[in-house]
C-alpha cells in the first residue's frame, strides 16, 4: 500500500475507533445518569424516610409532653457518714432525656466521686440547699429522713427512699401528719424478693465478714484471730444467723477466707438451696434456740442477718448467751435497721462503729453501705431507676400500674397503709382510720 493509502485507511480506522470509543463513553454516560437516577430515587427515598422518621420522633415528643413532667428532687444524705446519693448522674441523664426536671442539692453526689459538674452534664439543676431540693413533687434519696428533715414533707409530695418504719415511730407518725405518699424502696415486693433491699443486702453481707475480720485484729479490740487460720493454726469460726441475700453473701466471704462457717436458717426450702450452692463447704442447721446456744458460745464472729419482711426482726441471742462467748469474739448485727436480732446490741454509727459489752466487740451500723458509697449508689440505682421512671412519667398513677411498686406503699394521704408496718403501730393504725374520717 502507498503511503497516502495507509494514511487514508488509517484515517477511516482512527474514526472507526473514535466513533466506537464515542458510542462506548455515551452508553457509559447513559449507564452513569441511570445509576444517579437510581441515586436520587434512593436519595428521595431516604429523604422521605427521614421526613417520616422525623414525623415519628415529633409524634413522640408530643406525646412524652402529654404524660407528667416531673419535677424531682435529689436532696444529700445527712445521716451520719452517709455519703451515698439517691440518684447518679447516669440515672439523671435517663430522666432527663425523657423530658423530666431534675433538682439535685449541690455537692449530694461528691461522696459517691460525681461532681455538680457531673450531675450539670446529665442535664440537673444544681440547688443551693436541702429545702430548694425538698421542695418537689417527688423526692428521691437512700436512707430515711432525720428530726431536721420533718419539716421539709410536704402533702401532695412523692417520697421515694429505705424508711425501715417498723423500728421507727416517730418518723411514721410524722409521715401520717405530713400528709405525703411515701414509697418504701425495702417493701417494694416482686415474686417474693425484694429487689430494692437485695443489692444493699449483698453488699452489707460482703461487708459484715471484711469488718468482722477487722474487728477481730487485737488492735480493734478482737481477740486477734486470723479467720482464715493457717497450716497448723485453726481458722476463725464465723456463725451466720439468717442464710437470706445477707447471710449467703457473709457466708461466700467467709468461705473465700477460708474460715469455718455455719449458717443457722428457718427455711426448709432455703437450706436446700444453700446446700447446693455450698455443698459441705458450709455447715447447715435448722434455726433453734437449742442449737444457737450450742454454736454461738464457739464464734469468733457473729452475723446477725435474719428477716421477718416489714417487722422487727427476732431477738435470737440474749444477754446471757452474749456473756457465753469468748472476750474478744465480735459481733455484727446486719439485721440492726430491723431492731437487730441479738439483744445487746444498740445500732452504731461509721465514725463510732463498735462498742464493747460482756466482753464481745459489737458493730451495727444500720446503713453498713454506706462505706462504699462508689459501688453502692451505682448498684442501688441499678435496681431503683426503672420505679423511679415509672413515678416520674405517671406519678401516683404508677402504682396501680405496677404491683411490685405498690406493694412499697406506706403511707398515703394521711393513712398507714402497709399491713405489716400496721401491725407493729396498731394504735397509728387507728389513728389513721380517725384522719379518714374526718
Ligand atoms: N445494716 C445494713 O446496712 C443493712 C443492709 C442491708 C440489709 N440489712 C438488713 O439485713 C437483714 C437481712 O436482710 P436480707 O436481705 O438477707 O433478708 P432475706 O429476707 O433475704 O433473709 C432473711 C432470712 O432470715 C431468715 N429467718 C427469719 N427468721 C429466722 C430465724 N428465726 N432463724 C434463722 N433465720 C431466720 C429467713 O428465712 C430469710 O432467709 C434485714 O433486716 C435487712 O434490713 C441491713
């Protein structure tokens, strides 16, 4: 071929090959606006989806304004080193977020390691005093009010906290006069257990062996035995009255102390149960006054932990059975914020823990908690939050929304109302049955 044909016939390829690269490119176009055509459609799609999600969350926003907002109050704990708080800034965030007001008094939370800070991120108020916290629909704190706080009830008030009435007249009478609905956290009642007191329970079980142990060093006072012995050295024996939340958790502690243990129960069905959750690690008996008699003269330490729910907890070890044991030997009455179950024990405070009589070192500090304010807020709110939500949304309501919650009613409008704490006060009882009358 000659130069001009090759260049001629090049030409006709070159524009064969632009005009087919040409289609390629235009169908790759056409192919490019299909799929931004299926873009926007997905773009519309999503969009509208939005739009609806947007609808969905308005439609919900309308309808948390249509149920309460409540204004509640976070007052701090003035029993003696009680440095626990009623709620955490993680619960606040929860109420918060649902549209609920939160009044928390400055520095509450400081002893359980939450700063006002804190509490100002979870979206609280931070007020000045008790009374700025005390003054709100509904009140949430840890341990009973004290003398200082009783004129800080008010009527048409929520009170949600432990108020332990049974082992405390006058702060029922004054619950009664005042007029407010008080909610028990240690009666709030669930398929037979109570899940307000349990956590509190494990948590002073696991306590009462760490401070019996303490107790029993030589220079507290105790008779210098090491629970968990040593080759050649017999361990310490540890007698648990009660084999409930308290006294299992004691008993754990002291079995990984290696202790000897003995737990004394008034529940078939219980000692069953604690015998498959020990096995012969645990030496079981059924609940006497004969075979405490026999046991207790030998403890090196010895746990109250029984539980009548709502009542006085039994006296199960008198005066002259206390002068039994050997000098030295220690006592903790967990059972104390029920009246305690031995009888020469008085409750104790955190700076004034134990005292000495016949001998025996006693401790009962009746909110034992207390001492680890870190675990035990975050623990007690794990529990209490989902009530503390339901009282928020729907106020009073709630109760008759949630049996476990009503079954922590003791007193309302004026009335004693828990059977249990009525039997105990039955002249307030009556007085109540006067105040619904008039
Ligand atoms: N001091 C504190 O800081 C503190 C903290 C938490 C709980 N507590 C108290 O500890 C006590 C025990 O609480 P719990 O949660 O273990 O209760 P629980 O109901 O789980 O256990 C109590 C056990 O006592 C048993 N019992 C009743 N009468 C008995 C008897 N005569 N002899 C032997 N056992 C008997 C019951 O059968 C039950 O198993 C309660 O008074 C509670 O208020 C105190």
């Amino acid at each position: 071929m000659r130069n001009e044909e090759w260049e001629r016939w090049g030409d006709q390829e070159g524009g064969l090959r632009e005009k087919q690269q040409r289609t390629t490119n235009n169908e790759q176009l056409t192919t490019n606006n299909e799929q931004r055509t299926t873009n926007n459609e997905q773009r519309t799609t999503n969009n509208e989806q939005r739009t609806t999600n947007n609808e969905q969350r308005t439609t919900n926003n309308e309808q948390l304004t249509k149920e309460l907002i409540m204004q509640i109050g976070v007052p701090k704990e003035i029993k003696d080193q009680e440095f626990r708080v009623g709620l955490s800034p993680n619960s606040v965030r929860v109420l918060t977020d649902r549209g609920h007001d939160v009044f928390v008094e400055t520095s509450a939370g400081v002893g359980s390691g939450f700063s006002d800070r804190d509490y100002q991120l979870a979206g609280a108020s931070i007020v000045a005093d008790a009374q700025a916290a005390w003054d709100r629909e509904l009140v949430i704190k840890v341990k009973e009010p004290l003398k200082s706080e009783y004129q800080l009830i008010k009527s048409e008030q929520i009170l949600f906290t432990y108020l332990h009435l049974a082992a405390n007249k006058t702060l029922t009478e004054r619950l009664i006069d005042s007029g407010v609905t008080a909610i028990a956290y240690e009666t709030v009642e669930r398929d037979r257990t109570l899940p307000l007191l349990m956590p509190m329970s494990v948590i002073a079980g696991r306590l009462s062996v760490q401070f019996g142990a303490r107790f029993l060093e030589r220079q507290q006072g105790g008779r210098g035995v090491l629970l968990g012995g040593i080759p050649g050295v017999a361990p310490g024996q540890v007698t648990i009255l009660g084999g409930g939340v308290v006294g299992t958790e004691a008993a754990k502690i002291a079995v990984g102390m290696g202790a000897k243990v003995q737990i004394f129960e008034i529940n078939v069905e219980r000692l069953s149960y604690l015998e498959s959750l020990f096995g012969s690690r645990v030496e079981l008996l059924y609940s006497t006054a004969g075979a405490i008699e026999t046991a207790v003269p030998n403890a090196d330490l010895l746990i109250g932990a029984v539980l009548i729910p709502g009542k006085n907890a039994p006296t199960l070890v008198n005066r002259s059975l206390v002068a039994k044991m050997r000098p030295g030997s220690v006592i903790v009455d967990v059972a104390v914020d029920q009246g305690g179950c031995i009888e020469t024990l008085h409750p104790t405070s955190h700076s004034q823990p134990t005292y000495v009589e016949s001998g025996v070192v006693h401790y009962g500090v009746p909110n034992m908690p207390g001492a680890v304010p870190w675990t035990a807020t975050q623990a007690l709110n794990n529990s209490t939050l989902p009530y503390v939500i339901k009282l928020a949304d729907l106020g009073i309501e709630a109760l008759d929304t949630d049996p476990a919650l009503a079954m922590g009613l003791n007193v309302n409008q004026h009335q004693l109302v828990h059977p249990v704490v009525k039997q105990v006060f039955p002249d307030l009882a009556a007085r109540t049955a006067e105040f619904s009358l008039a």
